[in-house]
C-alpha cells in the first residue's frame, strides 16, 4: 500500500518533468522542492491520461492564441475569408 491507498496515478501539470506517474518516488522526485506545483490524483491510468491530454490540448490551445494575438489575428483585427473557412 502506498501513501494514499491502494494504486494511484499521479499527473504532475507544474513541476521539474510534468507527465504520469505510477509511482509514488517518482512523482515525489517532480514536485519536492519545486517552487510551484500543480498536480492531480486518480485512482484508474484511464482517468489521468483523459487528464493529462485534455491539459495538453488547453496548453496547445493557449499556445496557437498567444501566437495569433501577437501576429495581430485575435481581437477582431484580421478576419480572412478563405472559400467557406475563416482564419
């Protein structure tokens, strides 16, 4: 057993390496003595992967934001129509 039941997955958002893990020293290794961490608990490898991607895309997402509003794209600035597509 370790120190919060049975099996737990960790996912580590903010810390030294972010990604999944199953054990407990290793997820202790990401956020121990690291100035701001964000991390999640789960009881099922399913439940932390669905948390993990849906993290990455919302990271991805922010990215292509920040890019387009430093290109002028966002705020209503630009609007191009392409065809039936709006960029």
């Amino acid at each position: 057993m370790d120190k919060f039941g049975d099996r737990n997955i960790f996912v580590v958002y903010t810390g030294k390496n972010p990604d999944i893990y199953e054990i407990w020293d290793e997820f202790l290794e990401q956020v121990d003595h690291f100035p701001v961490v964000k991390y999640d608990i789960f009881q099922t490898y399913a439940q932390a992967e669905t948390a993990w991607f849906k993290h990455l895309n919302r990271v991805a997402l922010q990215n292509i934001y920040e890019s387009r509003k430093r290109e002028g794209w966002c705020g209503g600035d630009k609007v191009v129509r392409t065809g039936n597509n709006f960029l």
